[in-house]
C-alpha cells in the first residue's frame, strides 16, 4: 500500500511539477528557496485532494454496490414469491455507471507500457474488431483498462459469460475490417487467385491468467 501511495505521488508530482514551478516563479522570482517550498506545499496539497477525491469515490462506490445487492435480492424475492409459471415481466437490476478519465500524457504512456509490458500489448487496426475475454475474479467489484487511441474513435461493448468450466486465460481474438480485408483479397487474387473470408483473417492470442491485456 505505501509503494502504491508513492507511485501515485510520484506521478502526480510529476504531472505538476512544470505548472507549480512556473506558478513559483510568478510569485517568488528572485526567492529559490520560496519557490521550493511552494511547489512542495501546492504538491502535498494536491496528494492529500487526490487522496480525499478517491476516498469519496470509494465510498460513493461502496453506496452503490449495496444499493444495487439489495435491489438483486429483491428482485430474487420476488420472483420466488411468484413462482415458475408466473407471467409477471421480469425487471433489470439496476446497474452501477460506468466511470471514465483521460491522461493527457497519452504519448508517454504508450511509450511506457510499450517499453515495460511490450507483450501485454494489443493493436487494433482501423475499423476491426477485438474480442477480449478475461476471467473474473469471485472477490473483484470492478473492471479497469486503459488504452491509447491515434485519432481514432473508439467503441465498446461489455459481457458478461457464466460457464460451467471457466476459462484460466485471457484471450483476444481479432477480427480486421472489411476494408483491408479487401485489400488483402485483392493482393490474393494477383499472387494466387485466392481469397480470404473474416474468418481466416480473424487471428487470436492467449495470456496467463493475471496478465492485463486491455492496454
């Protein structure tokens, strides 16, 4: 847990260094020392704001989930009391928001993953598709990926598989776009007179269980 605190402190620190000396500069311009210890107060300021920001988030969280457990278990009353050949429409369970942010670093952090988890690293081109199935852990609450995007939008669909005999891997399955797949039949077509259907272009890969491949 400390390693994780100063990870995060050294990365906000980071993040704010440039700013907080700038803004040091404006208020303390012929004052080192003063400068120094501005940015150190703006930058422990800064920890403890994101710190008391996550700990709302927890428990907003935490709000959340039990809200929705009680309204599972209400729902599974309910369809006890009514029994197997009641008519009744079932109603959805209420499903907790999806929360997102942005890095605006993106360049870095694709350098960065690239160079400390190279094989944990997917790319998908322009227009594919990519199937990610990971195996869930029966104490987790959450789903967390990141990824990085070169002017492209991105789309995604979560679901979930209850199987009998779960997976222990992460795999991904690609499926390329219609257009390069054109290309590519029309390339077969001068070298073999051959073509190629999605399904034969489509291409897969597994990981060990643990490894994060939603980069």
């Amino acid at each position: 847990m400390l390693m994780y605190r100063a990870k995060v402190r050294a990365a906000l620190d980071q993040q704010t260094q440039l700013l907080y000396e700038q803004y040091a500069q404006e208020q303390h311009p012929d004052n080192a020392e003063q400068q120094k210890s501005l940015v150190a107060d703006m930058q422990e300021q800064n920890f403890a704001r994101y710190l008391s920001e996550v700990h709302q988030y927890q428990v907003l969280h935490q709000q959340q989930q039990l809200e929705q457990l009680a309204a599972i278990n209400g729902a599974s009353c309910g369809d006890e009391q009514a029994g197997p050949e009641s008519n009744q429409e079932l109603t959805a369970c209420p499903l907790i928001p999806a929360t997102i942010w942005t890095k605006k670093e993106l360049s870095e952090f694709k350098k960065e993953i690239l160079r400390s988890q190279p094989k944990c690293c997917i790319k998908i081109s322009s227009l594919s598709t990519a199937t990610i199935r990971v195996p869930t852990h029966p104490d987790a609450s959450a789903i967390y990926w990141e990824f990085a995007t070169d002017n492209y939008d991105l789309g995604f669909g979560l679901y979930f598989e209850w199987n009998l005999d779960p997976p222990s891997t992460i795999s991904v399955t690609i499926s390329e776009s219609s257009d390069e797949e054109d290309e590519e039949d029309e390339e077969g077509q001068e070298g073999s007179g051959s073509t190629v259907n999605e399904e034969e272009t489509g291409h897969k890969r597994s990981y060990p269980r643990g490894v994060d491949s939603g980069k």
